[in-house]
C-alpha cells in the first residue's frame, strides 16, 4: 500500500446534492472503481461521478 495514495471522489447523488468520499487508491481510475463497488448509487450511475482529485500535495488535481 505504499504506492497508494488518498482520492476524493465527488458525484451527485439522485437529488443534484454534491457527496465526496475518499479512497486509497494506485491511481483515479483504481478509486473509481473501489467508489462504484462502495456506493450502490454510483454503481447504477458511474457518470453520476464529476470529479476525481489526489490528494497527494504532489500530484495535482485528477478530473474522471
């Protein structure tokens, strides 16, 4: 787990509400898919995600 590090993603849930839920995870598309098998809402609706950001101060700002 060493080369992980801590995703935010953020989706909007059935009612526009913004939601954010962290994930460590190799890279975006790895907490994407840890965030699809946590959340049933975004397993239904993966495009429901609009944003994946790192929280690594090194990395920068990952958009889904």
């Amino acid at each position: 787990m060493n080369d992980h590090k801590r995703y935010t993603v953020r989706y909007r849930d059935a009612r526009s509400q913004q939601i954010e839920s962290c994930y460590y995870a190799g890279d975006a598309f790895e907490a994407r898919v840890l965030a699809m098998e946590a959340v049933p809402y975004i397993r239904n609706h993966p495009h429901a995600i609009d944003l994946i950001r790192c929280e690594d101060a090194q990395s920068g700002v990952m958009a889904a």
